[in-house]
C-alpha cells in the first residue's frame, strides 16, 4: 500500500481543494492510480473556504474572495477520530472520504482531514479552511495536521500495511515524527538512533516540485517549539535547520530513501541547490482521459480505441487523417471562444490564429513577455498574420510580483486593442484549464529559466493537438523536436542556471518565432500546422502522462528494497534555497 499525501489534491472543479499545478497533478495521479488498480490511498485537508475566487476590475487590480462549497454533496463524513497536539492543545481531527473510480472500477479513497469539530477550540476548527492562509504559525500547524495527523488517521482506519509514504512536496515531511514515534514506541524507546532513522527513510519517498524559494517552507525554531511541543525527533530537527530556520525540504530529504524532481532538468538544477542529496527525475505527466477535450476524445474513440486504457497508442495519431485533426480541433476552438467572447470586446474570430496562456500569476512565468514590446507585436502581425491571446491565472493574494503582472497585461490589452486582441478570463479552474488548453492553436510558455521545474499545461495541450512555443525550460526540453512538436523561444541555455538569460532575449526571440515560423506556416500551409499538431499527440501526447508517470514511481520508488538513503551532507554542502549552486 502507497500512502500519498499533499497539502491539495484537484478531483473536481466543485471541490476547491487545490490551488493550481500541484493540486491538479495531485488529482492526476490518484485518478492514474485508480485506472492501474495501483493500492494507493491518497491523504490532504479539507479546505472548507477553498483558496479564493478570483475577482478582476477594469485594471486588472484582483481581488480574492472565500469559496463556499456543500462539503456533504461532494464526500462522505467517516467516524474516525485522531488528536494532535498544537500549541500545546489536544486538536482533535476527522476525516471525510471520496472515492476515484478508474477505467476497470478499482477505486483509490482520498481523505480530507477536518478540524472543524465541535471539540476544538474556535482558532482550532479553522485550521483546515484556508489553502495557503493564514500566517507561519497556522501554515505550521496545518503541516502538522496533515503530516502527523495524516499518519494517525491512516492507522485509525485501519491502514497498518502502508509500505511507502509520498511526500508531495515538504508540506506534509512532518509525518516523518509520527513515524519515528510509531517506531520508538513499538521497541520502548524513547530516544531515536541512527538505525531508527534509516528505517523511516526507508518508507519514505519525496518529490520536490519547484527551484523558486517562496515554495520551501521554513519555519523559527521558537515557532516549531511553540506549535509542535517535543517530538521524537527534536533533536535531528535541528539538523534541518538552515539560515536559522526548520526547512521543510530538507526534513524531507534527509527522511527519504528515494527522492524525485518533476523533469530532468529539474532534477539536474535540484541536484545543484541541495549539495550532497541524490536526487532522480521523474517528468510529471497529466491524465489523458481528464484533459483530452470532447471533440478530441471523439476522434480518438474512432481511430484510437482502447487510449484511455494505454495512453502510449496515442503514438497513431500521427496517422489520422489531416482534415480529421482539424475538424476536432475547430470544435475544441469553437467551445473556448464561446467562453471568451462572453465577457470579450472585440469578439475573438475563429479565424485568427490563437494564442493560449494560463498559468499562475507568478513573476518567473512572465506572462507579460509577448506584450513586452507593444510595436514589435504589432509589426508581427502586420507581416505575418493576425493574432489573438487569451490569458488566465491566479495570483497568490500575497505576490504582489503576480497581481502586478496580471494589471500589466490588462494595460498591453487597451494599448494593443486595435491591432491584437487579447482576453484575461476570470478565476481561472480546472473547467476553464480544459477548454483553454484544447481550444488555443498555439500553447504559449514563457518561464524564466530554470525555474520552470516542469510544467503541465503543454502537456494538456499536447494532448488535443495544440502545439508548444515555449522556452527550453522543463518538461518542453524533453518534449521538444523543432518544427515537429512544436517550437522553442531562443535556445537551451545550460549556463542559464548560473546566469539567466534576459527577458529581451526571450522577447526578441518569441517575436521572429511567431513572424518567420509559427504564423506562416498556420495561414499559408496549413497541412504543415496539422501535421505539427499530429506529432504533438503522437509524440507528446502519447508520453507525458500521468500513466507512464506513475509506472515510474512503482519501479524507481514503490518497489525499491533494501536501499540506503542518502546521507545528509554537511551544513557547508548545502546550497542556498534561493540560487542553483554555481
């Protein structure tokens, strides 16, 4: 039995449980585990106000706003209760169930941890509503909730068996107390040794998710005392402690025997931060039966029987007939321009060439960069064609950075509205991701190097023929063949992860990509788009997905015996959080 557990897991857009990326790959795997009949059982909190709806003025200023959602319509309420101490408090925690179903039937449960409880003490029972809420002291104990309190719950219903435990990121390596407890308490013991915390290790697997520090977790020692009291690993805390603070990744790391980036770039970049750690790679992949549109899925279900079940025969796509591809494709492109032209002034023509971007609102996505020059962009589609962008995408309501690229965007829309046409929708969600990642032509990633850890969205896109024009960043390095899959803004920098490459470069670079390639080819030879858009599912489509992800899993991590972690390096060996090492 696999235990997975996440601080957010994406199973519906009705249930605001995740934020963005990592929830939604989160809800990619439990419903990959479930097509395998793979024993997993999937572990988060609740998240009664969800993270927030997104509200936009004229400006682009946004505006958060909680989310109610009917807890009971969508899980079922199990009378398993637990206790964790917080703040020297008994909190007492319960859990709610839903069950994924997959292609043959086999469910995987996922359980949502729930403070609200008539027991606890009023700042106690909202400790699971806010997704990313709150300050350090309530981030601190929702970790401790979901790690420690994640361990206890699984005992209480019943799961003794639990052979790995995958961390999702560091927010739940808290749990690796409750194991060390489990263990001492199970020989007697009271102080751990060496041996105790090779055994943890060794039922532990980590996956690190990003290089951008503001996702790594760090906490004051004084605040750690304060909130979780003594635990059986207090001590070896201490060692996790780096710029004077507990590093949620660095718990992780030292606890686990098989530790995982999200693409081979990433691993390569998360090899550099963390001195001393082995570190493998395992490129995300999305859920195809999820993200392929319903156009699309019609026309696999005609030429491809059986892809939901073997994502890999998606590779036949590249023999589908042309204006089969297309006609599906204007269909998916249809579904999205009814959603844009709802709100959108002027109307986006199907006609036009469209550009997709939806992404969180962070400043490293740079989703300003195609407007970065207004009359460059101007003189691109006076020579090559016209073009139209939609844009999406939350911003964190504490990245002032995002909330400032999103009004950035707004200003290109009224300063460009004569020549491009340009849409920003609003509260961007799982429903909105589907029909924007089919719908666009043209997939459109702008990362500033190496800080796309790897990226999903292109992996949508791919997968219903639309075709990436991204920087070398991420999975996209992978997933790249030029002119074939799709086309990359400027090159593989490799020095980029000691001297980043500037965002002129990647502008200018974008601009010749669209006016000498990417616009020609759609208006004047468009069996050549086509079969770009063929490749783009034989080949990416086919490969990226939670399905051969997964199936990594159990043979580099589920499945490993008998293997000795990696030994924590020295504090000099360390790296800085906040830079690839140089």
């Amino acid at each position: 039995m696999i235990a997975y557990l996440s601080m957010e897991v994406g199973i519906e857009p009705g249930m605001p449980t995740y934020a963005g990326g990592l929830g939604v790959l989160a809800g990619d795997i439990v419903r990959a585990a479930a097509d395998l009949g793979l024993p997993l059982v999937a572990m988060t909190l609740l998240h009664r106000k969800g993270y927030f709806r997104q509200r936009l003025d004229a400006a682009g200023r946004q505006r958060e706003e909680a989310t109610a959602w009917n807890v009971e319509a969508h899980l079922e309420a199990l009378p398993a209760r637990i206790a964790v101490s917080i703040h020297g408090r008994q909190v007492v925690v319960r859990a709610w169930q839903r069950r994924v179903t997959g292609w043959d039937g086999a469910t995987v449960p996922v359980y949502f941890l729930d403070t609200d409880v008539e027991e606890n003490l009023p700042e106690d029972r909202l400790l699971s509503h806010f997704l990313y809420g709150g300050d350090a002291a309530y981030r601190l104990a929702q970790e401790a909730v979901l790690g420690i309190g994640g361990v206890r719950m699984l005992r209480a219903l019943g799961y003794a068996d639990i052979r790995r435990f995958h961390l999702n990121e560091g927010h739940s390596a808290l749990l690796v107390a409750e194991l060390m407890a489990e263990r001492l308490r199970g020989e007697g013991r009271t102080v751990p040794a060496e041996d105790d915390v090779e055994a943890v290790r060794q039922m532990c697997v980590f996956t690190t998710h990003t290089p951008v520090p503001a996702a790594h977790d760090q906490f004051p020692p004084a605040l750690v005392e304060r909130v979780l009291g003594p635990t059986p690993i207090s001590e070896m805390l201490h060692r996790c402690c780096y710029g004077g603070a507990l590093n949620m990744t660095y718990l992780a790391l030292h606890f686990s025997h098989y530790v995982n980036g999200v693409a081979m770039r990433h691993g390569e970049v998360s090899r550099r931060m963390y001195g001393g750690y082995a570190i493998d790679a395992i490129t995300n992949g999305v859920h195809a039966a999820t993200w392929v549109s319903p156009p699309v899925a019609a026309l696999f279900d005609r030429r491809i029987p059986g892809w939901r079940r073997d994502n890999f025969s998606l590779r036949y796509a590249v023999g589908i007939p042309r204006h089969e591809v297309w006609d599906a494709h204007v269909a998916a492109k249809l579904r999205l321009l009814e959603l844009v032209n709802r709100e959108q002034s002027p109307p986006f023509d199907p006609a036009v060439l469209t550009l997709g971007f939806a992404r969180r609102a962070s400043a490293y996505k740079r989703a300003d960069l195609i407007v970065s020059d207004p009359d460059r962009l101007r003189a691109v589609a006076a020579a090559a064609g016209r073009l139209q962008i939609v844009f999406a995408g939350k911003a964190h309501p504490r990245d002032a950075d995002g909330k400032h690229l999103i009004e950035m965007v707004f200003r290109a829309r009224e300063t460009l509205r004569n020549e491009i046409t340009i849409a920003y929708l609003e509260d961007y969600d799982m429903t909105m991701a589907g029909v924007v990642t089919a719908g666009a032509d043209v997939w459109l990633n702008t990362p500033h190097p190496p800080l796309e850890a790897s990226g999903t969205s292109g992996m949508k896109a791919a997968l219903n023929g639309v075709p990436s024009l991204s920087v070398l960043d991420g999975w996209w390095l992978e997933g790249h063949v030029e002119g074939v899959t799709g086309w990359a803004i400027g090159e593989d920098c490799r020095e980029s992860l000691v001297q980043p490459v500037d965002s002129a470069t990647h502008a200018a670079a974008l601009y010749d990509a669209l006016e000498r390639t990417v616009l020609p080819l759609f208006y004047a030879h468009r069996d050549g788009f086509v079969d770009v858009m063929r490749y783009a599912i034989a080949l990416n489509g086919s490969f990226f997905t939670a399905q051969r992800m997964l199936q990594e899993y159990v043979i580099k991590a589920y499945q490993r015996e008998g293997l000795s972690g990696p030994q924590p390096p020295s504090p000099r060996e360390h790296q800085d959080v906040s830079r690839p090492a140089r």
